[in-house]
C-alpha cells in the first residue's frame, strides 16, 4: 500500500470487479480512456483483475481508495503500463470511476504517488501518458502534476462525429525530484 494525504493506492482484490463495473460503462467517463471504445463485459473486467493479482509483467496497476474510508473501497485505477526496464520507461493510465469524486485532486494525488513508486521503486527515467485533446480537465491535472506536452497525433481520434488529436505528454526522473523532493518516506 501507498499511503497518501487523501487517497490509499492498495493492490486489486477480486471485490473490486462490481465497483469497476459500475463506471468502466458509463459513456461519461468511457470517453477518456484508451483503452475501451465499447462497453465492457463482466468477464473482460474479471479477466483485467486476475492479471493484476498475477505478479510481474510488464504492468503495474493499483486500486485508487479513499484514505478516510476503512474498508479502501475502490474509486478508481492508477498504473504503469508497457514498462520497459531496459529504457526504464512506462506508459501511465489513471481513472476516477466516481463522477462526484472529480475536481478533487484525488487523481493528481494518485499520479503523483504512481509516479514515485515508478521512479524510485521501478528505477525507471521516465514516464509518459496520453489523452484526447477533448479530455480538459485530465490534461490540466497532469499538467498541473509536472507531466509537459511532447507531441500529438493530429486527429488521431474520432469521437462524437468530430477528429481529435491525440496528446502525448512525459516527466522525467529529475524533473519529478525537483517538484516533489520528499517522496522517499514513502517506501521506506
């Protein structure tokens, strides 16, 4: 577990499948994520936290929970994705599955925390995310964490009749120490 101010990063447990399916299919949300167009079943969702509760790979992904909450309920995910420990890169994914729960910075607290573990755990140099041009509040969250724009896909997206670009954004390592220099307590 990590521990921060607001929220708890804790590893996925089979309980958790009936909270993701209640947002995983909420076309509100479903439009930000990469990684689903269409609805998901409740075998696909099923299949997602058995490979979560298998260890190493090339992912790690943890339950986003609220701190004050003594059962850490699920509210969301955090992970690393496509982790490559020869580049000591990986690709960053973040969801709040909670619509009332948004604007909180509970995901920047997230991010935040996913990021330290990935750098000063995973030894990684690197971290990059993507978002849709269309994802406003998500690109001003991580902006707002430190993560800068370092390319688009020009209208690599189509979305609600409309082409949007796809955004991809990094943080390195040092970059990540400057802004947030005490974060080794963390994993003492």
């Amino acid at each position: 577990m990590i521990v921060g101010e607001k929220v708890v990063l804790r590893e996925y447990r089979k309980e958790d499948i009936d909270d993701i399916m209640k947002w995983v299919n909420n076309p509100r949300i479903r439009k930000y994520l990469g990684f689903s167009v269409f609805p998901q079943t409740r075998q696909q969702c099923e299949d997602y936290v058995e490979r979560q509760l298998r260890p190493g790979g090339d992912e790690c992904a943890m339950v986003i929970s609220l701190r004050d909450d003594p059962q850490l309920r699920y509210i969301g995910g955090v992970g690393l994705h496509r982790i490559n420990y020869i580049h000591r890169n990986a690709e960053l994914g973040i969801a709040i599955g909670r619509e009332e729960l948004l604007g909180r910075g509970l995901g920047a607290e997230a991010i935040v925390l996913m990021c330290a573990f990935g750098f000063l755990r995973l030894g990684l140099h690197k971290i990059n995310i993507r978002h849709y041009e269309y994802n406003l509040r998500g690109a001003a969250c991580y902006n707002k964490v430190g993560f800068v724009e370092v390319g688009r896909l020009r209208q690599n997206i189509y979305f609600n009749g409309r082409f949007y670009d796809e955004v991809y954004m990094d943080m390195l390592a040092d970059e990540f120490f400057r802004r947030y220099p005490n974060k080794e307590h963390l994993f003492e």
